[in-house]
C-alpha cells in the first residue's frame, strides 16, 4: 500500500511539475513569441537575412517599404525615403527604433495563436505623414538636428525627422557615418534645453511664488550671485514675469530659480514628465536628466536651462501638447490603430496662463509677421553645449491641434535658425504652402 502511495504521489508530482511548465512555457511564449516567431533564423518570413514578408504606409497610404523574396524595397523616390529613414529604419536594421526592428512582428502580421501564418493583411500603417517630413528635411538642409510634429488631441506623431540620414537602400560603411545618423533624435536624443526649460521654471514660480503678479526684475545685463556672475544677451531693463519670459532673462531666471529652491524645481520637471520615458507603441524614449545643485549659481543655471540639464525633444513636445490641451494631452502614438490615451500634466489654470505668456512671445518679440496665418504660441531656446562650438538653437510650441519641437544643432539663437525651420513645417501642415 505504502509503495502505491509513494508512486501515485510521485505520478502527481511529475504531473503538477509538468502542468507548471506547460504554464510557464505558455507564458513565456505570450511575452516572447513575437521575439521568437520574428528571430532571423525563421526561414518562413526571412530569406538572405532579410524580411520576406509585409510593408508599411504612411497615414496617406503612401508606401515607405515592401518586403518580398527579392529583399527590403523603400520608395523609389531618393529623396522620401531618406527624409524617412529614421522612420522605416534601414535594410541593415542600424535604427533600432526603425518599423522595420521595432514593428516586425506587427508589419509580419504575427499573431499569438497563428503565429507568422497570420489571417490578417501584412500591411502596417503609421501615423506618420511622409510628405511632411520631405517638408522638414528640406527645411533642415545640411545642418544637423530634428523636427517633431504631433497632434496633442489624438496622440499621433506626424513629423519626425533627424538629420544626419541616410539612405535606407544603401550599402554604408557604418564606420564613416557621421556620429549619430542612425539615431531617431526626436525619441532616442538628450539635449540641453537651454531657454525652452523657462517654461518649467515660469509654471513653478506661477503656482509657488505668492507675489508672481507684482513681481518685477530690474535686467542690467549681469545678475550676480555671491560674487559670480549670470549674464544677459543685452540689457532687458524692467521685466514682469510675462517680459522677463518674453525676453527670455536670464537674470530673471536665475532669481526665481534660487527663490523656488531645489526642492520645487525637482517637483516641477517630475510633473511636468521631462524625466518619464515615454512608450511609444513599444519604443521607449530617453528619459531626462536634471540636477538642481544646492549650490545657488548652479541652481540659477539650472532654472534657465543650462548647468546639467538635459531633456529628450518628445517628452518636451509632450509637454507643450499638455499647455495648448490646458493642461492634457494626449500620449503620444505612431501607429494608427494604437489606443487613445490622454495624460494630465499641468493645472488648467497654469497651462492658460502659459498659453497666453507663449503667444505674447510671438507678438512681442518674434514677431507674428514671420508665422503668417498660424495664430503661433511659441518659445525660443539657445542652449550653450562645448567651448568652441555654436549654442543649439530651439524652437517649441504650438498651433491649433499641433505640438512641435524643432532643433538645430551647433548654430545660433533659437529663434532665428529653428523658428524659419518650424515655420516652414507648420505651414505645409496647416495651410497647405
């Protein structure tokens, strides 16, 4: 009897051990099997090491690439698929965050309970408008830096450009590329914001400084803060809070940052998501780095954009969708059929006055004239980098329903290199010129 025992406890034991690793492979399988279905080794969807099967269009229908037995085929027109790369990523898979690394399960039509036999159609559709980012990438020319477009009330991503690029059907040299070609910069880069990061620092001092609408900075071209010095472009005379943001002080800036302390300014950038990595469709952007030293002209650095300061270009177009959505945007997205989310970042009450302080920008200092028809809110940022180099130059904002972030890399003041780039796009986007 005993030994009958034994063995149909062992039976049970051998049964329960195997049920667990049904369970557990089943599992894995759930989280894995797109990974596995889509190894490079699987004949059925891959031939000579690349994809056989799928393709991917824009928001339009236009085609970026089809994959077939004859290998990966983008756009016969050189100039789309370049302004594209970053988007579709390249026949040798360098772009890691390219559709065609980060979407292969959903571009093959993998399916958990199918697999790669898939029933439904191998097409994916993006968000993206191609036509549009042919707009930025012109507007960009040789210079180095990004362009992104989105819609802050549906989540989708419309214009996303990098430069440098490539094209994505060429056979390179991955050792004589310029730094940074096969990066997306608008999900993957972290940059000094430099001037832009005021927004941040104006929302804090809104909400925190109890006397923030009597507030009154005398610009002289230096604020000094024990015995070292912050300087200004140029004297900006007498500033309220709507002008010292206006005239982009820093003086201004740094007063209020030390004012605020350390402590706030830490609340306000984790509010305002300039840390979070954002998911986008299973691409997870760079998050953000700050470090609000107790030192005070660090600090006052800090509160302007400089010192340590760094920031990914998507989290802060996320932030402006958030001041246009009084408050809320949507998150951002780049395929069609993802879900619509929304996101709270700001008080209703603050964004306003945020709106308002950003389209007083414009009028006042931009000049409306330079974006015709656009109804503009919008804020410049020059962000010092290396000794010897030129300062970046920003240009964020919004109009209607669209957030944007535009970049140039080592070349001058904000306004005037990224503002004419932005203009540019915006225009194509909202009045068809």
């Amino acid at each position: 009897m005993k030994k009958l025992e034994g063995r149909a406890f062992l039976c049970l034991t051998l049964v329960a051990v195997f049920i667990l690793g049904i369970c557990f492979f089943v599992g894995r399988m759930f989280i894995k099997g797109s990974d596995w279905a889509t190894f490079y080794g699987n004949q059925h969807i891959f031939k000579n090491g690349q994809l056989n099967v799928g393709s991917l269009v824009d928001r339009n229908g236009v085609y970026l690439l089809k994959n077939s037995d004859e290998g990966t085929k983008y756009s016969e027109d050189l100039e789309l698929r370049v302004a594209n790369c970053h988007i579709t990523g390249d026949k040798r898979y360098n772009i890691s965050t390219g559709a065609n690394v980060a979407f292969r399960d959903k571009i093959i039509g993998y399916n958990f309970f199918t697999g790669t036999n898939s029933l439904y159609k191998r097409e994916l559709k993006l968000t993206i408008d191609s036509e549009l980012n042919r707009t930025a990438y012109r507007a960009l020319g040789d210079r180095e830096g990004f362009v992104g477009i989105y819609n802050w009330k549906t989540g989708e991503i419309l214009t996303m450009v990098s430069t440098p690029t490539v094209d994505p059907m060429a056979d390179v040299d991955i050792s004589q590329v310029k730094e940074g070609t096969y990066v997306n910069k608008v999900l993957q880069g972290k940059l000094t914001p430099g001037s832009i990061f005021k927004l941040v620092t104006t929302e804090a001092a809104l909400e925190k400084k109890k006397d923030i609408n009597s507030w009154i900075f005398r610009c002289s071209g230096v604020y000094d803060i024990d015995g070292e010095r912050v300087t200004c472009p140029k004297i900006h005379g007498t500033n309220d809070i709507y002008g010292a943001l206006a005239n982009s002080c820093n003086g201004a800036y740094a007063q209020l940052a030390i004012e605020l302390g350390r402590d706030v300014l830490k609340e306000y950038v984790a509010k305002s998501g300039l840390t979070t990595s954002y998911n986008v469709d299973g691409i997870k952007t760079a998050e953000g780095y700050f470090d609000f030293d107790t030192n005070k002209v660090n600090l006052g650095w800090a509160g302007i954009g400089q010192y340590k300061d760094w920031i990914n270009p998507l989290s802060m177009m996320v932030y402006i969708g958030a001041i246009a959505g009084e408050g809320e945007a949507a998150y951002p997205r780049i395929l069609e059929d993802s879900p619509k989310n929304k996101i709270s970042l700001i008080n209703p009450d603050t964004a306003r006055k945020l709106g308002d302080m950003m389209r007083n920008n414009v009028k006042s200092n931009y000049g409306d004239g330079n974006f015709p028809n656009l109804n503009l809110h919008a804020k410049s940022g020059t962000a010092e980098t290396m000794k010897g180099n030129l300062p970046n130059g920003w240009f964020v904002g919004y109009t209607g329903d669209y957030a944007f972030v535009v970049c140039i890399e080592k070349s001058g003041f904000g306004a005037q290199v990224a503002g004419p780039v932005a203009n540019r796009v915006l225009q194509q986007l909202v009045n068809g010129h």
